[in-house]
C-alpha cells in the first residue's frame, strides 16, 4: 500500500533515541504501546514501516522500525507523521457512544436552532482537554470545547453534531454585553 486512502494519524516521530536507530514517537493511541498494533504505518508521501519494538517512555514510546539501523537513519525521520488506513482500525470494539476522532472530521456542526457553525476540521488537545475546529465558508477557524455541555449530540451516519452554541461559546448571554463579567453582589459590610 503507497498511501492510506483514508489515512488516520497514529503518531508522530520525534528525536533519535541511543544509537541503534530507535527514534521516540507521541502516540495517539489510548494505549500508546499499541501504535504497532495496527499493521503497518504509512507517511503522506508514501513511505511504510515496520514496528519491530516498542517500550514506554516518560510521554512518549521508543520505538525500532526494521530497516532503521543507525542513529542518523532515526534523525531523518523527526518530524514525520504517520497514519494508517481507516479500515485498520477495529469498529467491533466500539461502544455506541464511542467513535475515531478521525470520524469526526468533516461532521457539521448544527446548533439546537439548526442553524450551521460550520465544519469540524480538527480536533487539538492542548493539555486543558479536547478542542474542536469548526470552520465555516467565509468565516475564520474557531475552536469549541468537546465536552458534554457544548457537543450535545454526535451523528456520524447523518454527518453532523449538534451543539448548545451558548455552552461552545459561539454566543453570549443576552443578557450581558461583550467583554461584561459577573460580579457578585457585594456583602454586609463590604463596600
């Protein structure tokens, strides 16, 4: 197989790792060992690995792929991201409430009016928890928080996911102008 036709990122390829051409990888796996679990992985130019090893790290997975002998073969590779196909991965173990972030990307994203926000076109997660980009015609990227409050409802069979626009934080209270806070009132005695 030259490229994924419908590729989902595994991981990312960082800094060499010793001298026997390991190199660490960030997995995107729930269980970051498991990144060689799912045959073999792929660039978006069309090259192919083989996992042979893979053992913990502090954040990351080190990782030997075959043909990749030498430290200068791993240094080569920082920076590479690579996917797999799709249909590697397993739907049987799925819950029904459960999806790929890769099934997410390309979803619309409705409000409870019906009115669109756009696209989702991507999913980050900063350390603060999961984001997602919704972009829309004409307008610029936004990112909305992926939780239960602002994702109401996931739909990937219909192509969309409905959203409290108010919870996102595409829209404010009508009550409160832009830029306004709350404040508390103040306490007996407090001036």
């Amino acid at each position: 197989m030259a490229k994924p036709e419908n590729p989902v990122l595994m991981g990312t390829v960082g800094a060499a790792q010793g001298l026997r051409g390991e190199v660490r990888v960030k997995s995107y796996t729930i269980d970051p060992t498991a990144i060689g679990d799912y045959g073999h992985l792929h660039t978006e130019d069309g090259r192919s690995f083989e996992v042979l090893e893979v053992r913990e790290a502090k954040n990351v997975v080190v990782v030997r792929f075959r043909g990749i002998n030498d430290r200068n073969a791993a240094e080569a590779l920082n920076g590479l991201e690579l996917y797999i196909d799709r249909d590697n991965l397993p739907d049987e173990e799925l819950d029904e409430d459960e999806f790929f972030y890769a099934d997410l990307e390309g979803l619309e994203a409705v409000d409870t009016q019906g009115r669109s926000h756009g696209t989702v076109t991507g999913i980050f997660d900063f350390g603060a928890g999961d984001l997602l980009e919704l972009k829309g015609p004409g307008k610029r990227p936004v990112l909305i928080p992926f939780s239960e409050a602002a994702v109401l409802e996931i739909d990937v069979d219909g192509g969309r996911l409905v959203i409290d626009a108010f919870a996102a934080g595409l829209e404010e209270d009508e009550k409160e102008g832009p830029g306004s806070r709350r404040r508390r009132p103040p306490e007996d005695g407090e001036d």
